[in-house]
C-alpha cells in the first residue's frame, strides 16, 4: 500500500510538473525521460546508477546477463551516431534494461517476487526521474521568480567572513587540477551515493526485501523537499550574483576578489534564466546524507563519504555556487530529513518529535535572520558568525545524541563462572 500510494503521488508530480514546462513551452520531465529512449541521454553515468540499483533485487548472474545487455545496446547506438554524426551519449542501454524488466516484472513474475522487482525497478527509475523533476523545478524558479534576495544572504555572509570568496580564491590557486576535481565530484554526486546506497542494498537479493530505512530514501526527499524552499527564498549564487556569470544582471564583477560591501539590501531582478536554487545548498545536504549513511560501512567507504562531504564543500563554495549560508542551511535541512525518516521508520517516540521540531525550528530562524536581520549580522561578526556555527553545530549534536540512544543495545557476553577446584 506505501509503494502503491508512494508511486501514485509521484506519477501525479511528474504529471504536473510537466504540465507547468509545457505552460512556458519546454518539454517536462515525462518528455525528457521518453526522449532519452532513442535520443543521446544528458547523463550516461546516471542511467547506469540507477540500473545498478534496480539490479540490487536480481541474482548475479542476472545481473551480469542484464549488464551485458546494456553495455551491447550502447555500442550499437554509439556505432550509428557515429555513423550519422549525432551527438554522442552512452546510457539508452542502461535504460532499456531498466524499462524491460519492469515488463518481465509484469509479464513473467507473480506474487512477492513481482512485487520486489517492481520496488526495484521502481528504485532506479525514481533516481533518474529525480534529475529530470529537479531540471524542470530550476526552470519553474527562473520564471516564476523574477526577482532574487542575494543581496540579503552575501551582507549576511559577512558575519562567516565570506566563505565563498575567500575558497574562491584557493580554487584558484590550485589551477587546473583542484578545478577538474572538484567539477567532477560536483557533477557525479548522483553516481556517489549509489555507491553507498549499493552497499546498503548488498543483502537485497538474498533476503528477498529491502532494509526499512536507505539513502536513496533520504536523497529523494531532499530532492523532493528542497526546491519548495528555493520558491520561497530565490537566490542564485555569488557567480552570478556578483560574478562575471551574472552578466549586466550582477551587482558588479566582484567575485571572488572583492567582498561584497556593505550596503542596505534590496530585493534585485534577474534574467529568466539562472535557476534560484542556493537557499539551502541541495548539493552540500545530498552530499551530508552520503557522509551520514557512510559512517556505517567499511573504513574505506567512510573515507569515501567523508572525501566526497569535503570536496562538495569545496566546489559549492569555490566554484560561486553558494554563498556560507546556504552551507549552514543545508547541513540543518538534511539532519532534520534524516531526522524524520528514521523516527518514522522505527516510530515516532518523544525524542524523535524534539529532534524533527527542533531541527526545523532552527532552519525556519535561519532564513528569517538572513531575510531580516543581514545588517545586525554582518555589522556583529563576532557574535552572529558564532551563533550561526552554534546553531548548525546544536542539530548536529541533537542528531548524534539522539540516534545513538535509538542503535539496538548489544548485551555483554556472559562470562563462565569458575569452577570450584577438585582437592
């Protein structure tokens, strides 16, 4: 009935975020999705992520003929765009395989296996529908918010001493090497969760059902929670904002050199372009998810998480995509996500309601301070540069004390009483 219920909200998002880029005559997410069957996808790794998680509830051996499968439909379609000089994408086999055994799923399976590989398939498609909706909610805050409160979040930016600025700098300095790193760390954060998703699922096959709580859930409703925040605090990020990217839209071409001054903040218009999309930082609280759900896995995939966290925050900071702010934000927007979906998985109980109300409490603070409070901020650093690490770091301690009183107990073993010596 979840599933069921889950799949029918989903199916009527899609429909009516369809219906909403059809109104600004673009194809929405449904055209894309269908497009990407025969046209060159948009991102071949992300196809193939999510059919490696559909290929989660399959045996190896299917998952080694389904894999092949893929990989010789992509040949063929690469060996004809080369051919007819189309642009060249691999993926349409990843997704062929994906939609073909959602029909076997129909067609040849009964009962809770059906069921299974539905949840399966219905897994991975979710993941590359999540990209498509995310596309077509950015091109709904671009037109439906003309204009944008940057100048309110970069004067409060000043109380955490203008992150962005000054990583914007050291990015610089590292040349071209730091760049293509972390461009690259920044483009597969869908490909670097299903990696820690993969090894939560690892036991999906054999135990014939998945674990009650993943990242994949976490993921998606970030994904599905978020852009609702960019429609109510539009911001588009110091690149454009006050960066060269912002064309005659900027302030001024200040970034990353020139801090922003300190002037009264207004509300400034901006193209119908640029998506709204910094207030919170999606991408630092997908890639705070991947860190949470990888301090349970091997030392190796914790170095994974904690590297992939690290290098998020380099390029969402480097690169002029966000301002300290939409870090903060992100951090607290995730762990009360987080929050929420283990309190529902194991039942909500007195500390998980204080942990959810208290997590959201100190997200809605955040971004009243940053709409009304930005001058009193950046003119007292010394005291709102604190409290805003203090706030951030509160949920954060919340989280930890919280969920390690929700992990099972494991009782000692009991020691063998000794035995009375034989004289």
């Amino acid at each position: 009935m979840l599933w069921a219920t889950v799949s029918v909200v989903a199916l009527g998002f899609l429909i009516a975020l369809e219906i909403a880029a059809r109104h600004y005559g673009l194809p929405g997410p449904m055209t894309n999705q269908a497009k990407e069957v025969i046209l060159a996808p948009k991102s071949g790794p992300l196809l193939y992520a999510g059919m490696a998680l559909m290929m989660v509830v399959l045996t190896w051996r299917e998952r080694l003929i389904a894999a092949g499968i893929a990989v010789g439909i992509d040949v063929i379609f690469f060996l004809v765009r080369w051919a007819v000089d189309a642009k060249m994408m691999f993926g349409n086999g990843a997704l062929w395989v994906t939609l073909g055994y959602a029909v076997i799923a129909v067609t040849r399976r009964t009962g809770r296996e059906r069921v299974l590989l539905l949840k399966g398939v219905g897994l991975g498609l979710l993941l590359v529908a999540g990209r498509k909706t995310g596309d077509t909610w950015l091109l709904i805050t671009s037109k439906t918010r003309p204009t944008v409160l940057d100048q309110y979040v970069a004067i409060a930016d000043h109380a955490l001493g203008n992150p962005s600025w000054v990583v914007g700098r050291i990015v610089e300095a590292t040349g071209p090497i730091g760049d293509h790193i972390l461009d690259y760390v920044y483009i597969q954060l869908a490909v670097a969760a299903v990696i820690v998703a993969l090894y939560q699922l690892r036991n999906v096959a054999a135990e014939r059902r998945f674990p009650s709580h993943h990242l994949v859930r976490t993921f998606l409703m970030i994904g599905l929670l978020g852009p609702g925040i960019y429609m109510i605090f539009p911001v588009v990020g110091p690149i454009f904002a006050y960066g060269s990217d912002g064309t005659h839209w900027a302030v001024a071409d200040l970034w990353p050199n020139t801090p922003p001054p300190l002037n009264v903040p207004h509300q400034m218009p901006f193209d119908e372009i640029t998506p709204r999309n910094c207030m919170p930082s999606l991408h630092t609280a997908w890639a705070t998810a991947i860190f949470i759900h990888s301090r349970k896995g091997p030392r190796i995939l914790q170095f994974f998480g904690a590297f992939w966290l690290i290098s998020t925050l380099g390029a969402t900071l480097g690169f002029g995509y966000h301002y300290g702010t939409d870090i903060i934000t992100g951090v607290v927007f995730t762990l009360t996500i987080e929050a929420a979906l283990r309190s529902q998985e194991r039942g909500w109980d007195r500390s998980g309601i204080q942990l959810v109300a208290y997590g959201a409490a100190v997200f809605t603070a955040l971004l009243v301070s940053f709409r009304y409070l930005p001058m009193e901020m950046a003119e007292n650093p010394w005291v709102f540069g604190p409290l805003l690490i203090l706030a951030m770091a509160s949920v954060i301690y919340g989280y930890i004390r919280t969920t390690k009183r929700w992990e099972p107990k494991t009782a000692p073993a009991r020691q063998p009483e000794p035995q009375p010596e034989l004289v």
